[in-house]
C-alpha cells in the first residue's frame, strides 16, 4: 500500500486524487484549506466547489489537517497556488522528512524572488527541514475535468533524481494517464509557468474579435519568447517543443477549460481585471501572477519579451487590449530565425 498526500483541494488536485485514487494500492489524503471542499468529498465523494460532477475514489479521503495528511505519506503531491507554496512547506516542513518523495504540480514562479516551485519547496525544506528534498516537477497539457472524466492525458514529470521520476512515472500512470520522463526540470517548470501569460493574450484576441491568423501566430511567437527566456535560465529548447512547452502551450491557448484563457476573453472585451478575478469564485488564474515574475526575469536575463510585456501593461497599467495589439504590430522589424540572440 502506497500513502500520497495531496496538498491542494482545488481542481488540478481533485483531478491528481482521481487519477492516484484509481489504483487500489493507493491511500490518498487530499487537504484543502476550504472546509466545504473536505466536507462534500467526506460525504458525497465530490468536490463541489471546484470539480462538480465528478466521483472521487473511496481510496481517497478529504482533511483541513495538514499533520493528519502528512501522516505516513511516502509521496507528497504539492498543487497549491504558487503564492501560497512558501507558507503552506513553512507549515509543513515539521512533519516531513527526507525519505519522502516530492512532487510539484503547481504552474508557477514566486513573484518576490523569482523561483521556480521546486526552488521554493528546496529552500524552504533546507532551512526548516534541514534536508534536502527528492523533488520532480509534474507538467504537461492537462485540464483538470477532462483528466478526472478519464480522458486520454500524457504529461512529464521532470526531476534529476532519475529513480524519483520512475518511481512517479509507475505510481501515477494508467491507461488513460501516460506519464513520461524528462531531467530538465527547468524547462518543464518554465514552459508550464509561462505558457499562461500567453493563454491570456490568446485569450485577449478572442475577446477582440480577431480570427485565427492572430491565434496561430500569438501561439507560434509566443512559443519562441518563452523558449527564449527558458534557455536564458539553463532550460534545454528541445524541451520546449514537448508536452511541458508546446503542448501546454496549445491547449491552454485553445481550450475553452483555460481559466488563463479566460480571462483574456473578459479583458479583450473590455471588463477589468478585479471584477475578473472576483467572479471566478476563489479559483486561480495563474497566469496574473505569473505575468509579474516573466518580466521580472526577462529583465534579470536580458530577454526581449515583447508579448509578455505588453500583457504586463495590460494587466497592471490598465493599458488597451487594442493599442497592446497595435504595439506588438509595429515593432521593429527583425529575423524569424534568429531565436537565442540578444
């Protein structure tokens, strides 16, 4: 019998416990901050708040009790918001030790420093754990309703612990969940953090009115922006073509499921930010954040990211989606080709 522990009650958690749930040596506890959440999985088996309509497992329970999910955990599967990682291992790190396996499936970079999740979980488990984490990043084009529905998914976990990530690889996969293995783990951090600031662009287009030559091209550069600024941070570009980069990519570009997406639409058609944000019913938009820390590091690394930083604008200047447009337009001409200079 295998023990994971699921920190994060929203969605993409609910899904992970699904996904885990389904096999009968699992034990999962999943912890949600949200009293409602834990009350509705303990007795109807659903997360009503966040994942409607979609049976969890009985090899998974539900607690608001981090020491209680901890308990015994062989895994822990870390699916909080990014601005809530830091606090909830800083409450965490007494109950951990380094036998445990970590998994981060949290899309995201902390905005004062600048880390990646797995940076932030190994500072944190250092300092207060006095340990070194075995630590993967999970990633890859998933929706969190169509993964909890069965639907065929593949995604990576990457991690330079090459046991750790076939260990996760065999405990999380099953016919409908494929799980493949990668050692750039910043690559697949970077590819599943960024692609969100662009999901919101191609969100932006489609509250504008604008077709698909604008999709198709907003996709495509902005593929070849966030591949600039993940090499500029040690990532392999190769990486950036797979399921981390251009598959999330895709989809959260595309999908109607994209809360990142999402709220492009409602900026494109001309409402603001706050009243966005207030009506998505305490779910995340990782992509707000995150545009904050892609233009924090674009500027640390010298990269041009002009997609990036108009979206900046857009979100934090209150700046037109149309004169954004305009902008990204009549840049200066320059080479398609020439992708890792400057």
């Amino acid at each position: 019998m295998t023990q994971v522990a699921v920190i994060g009650g929203g969605a993409w958690g609910t899904a992970i416990s699904i996904v885990l749930g389904r096999k009968s040596h699992h034990r999962v506890r999943l912890w949600a901050l949200e009293e409602d959440v834990c009350e509705t999985i303990s007795s109807r088996h659903i997360n009503e708040r966040f994942l409607p309509g979609y049976t969890i497992p009985d090899t998974v329970s539900a607690t608001n009790n981090l020491a209680h999910a901890l308990d015994s955990a062989e895994i822990v599967v870390s699916v909080m918001p990014s601005h809530h990682c830091r606090r909830v291992f800083e409450d965490m790190a007494p109950a951990l030790s380094p036998a445990v396996l970590f998994v981060s499936a949290t899309k995201g970079v902390e905005n004062e420093t600048l880390l990646r999740m797995t940076e932030v979980i190994t500072e944190v488990l250092g300092r207060r754990g006095k340990f070194k984490p075995r630590l993967g990043a999970l990633s890859g084009p998933s929706f969190a309703r169509e993964v909890a529905r069965g639907d065929p998914t593949a995604i990576t976990i990457a991690s330079e612990d090459t046991d750790l990530a076939h260990v996760v690889q065999h405990e999380f996969s099953d016919p409908s969940f494929r799980v493949y293995t990668n050692d750039d783990v910043a690559g697949v951090e970077l590819g599943g953090a960024l692609k969100n600031v662009i999901a919101i662009a191609a969100g932006v287009c489609d509250g504008l009115g604008l077709g698909h030559n604008t999709a198709a091209a907003l996709i495509t550069r902005g593929l070849h922006e966030i591949t600039r600024l993940a090499v500029a941070c040690g990532a392999r570009p190769e990486t950036m073509s797979g399921l981390a980069g251009l598959g999330d990519l895709v989809l959260t570009c595309t999908g109607d499921l994209s809360r990142n997406r999402t709220v492009g639409v409602e900026l494109g058609r001309g409402h603001k930010l706050a009243e966005i944000i207030a009506g998505m019913r305490g779910m995340v938009a990782e992509g707000v954040l995150t545009t904050n820390a892609a233009v924090g590091l674009a500027r640390k690394y010298n990269v041009e990211m002009p997609i990036t930083e108009q979206m900046h604008a857009i979100l934090q200047q209150g700046k037109s989606p149309r004169d954004a447009i305009h902008d990204l337009m009549t840049r200066r001409s320059t080479s398609e080709v020439a992708l890792y200079k400057s």
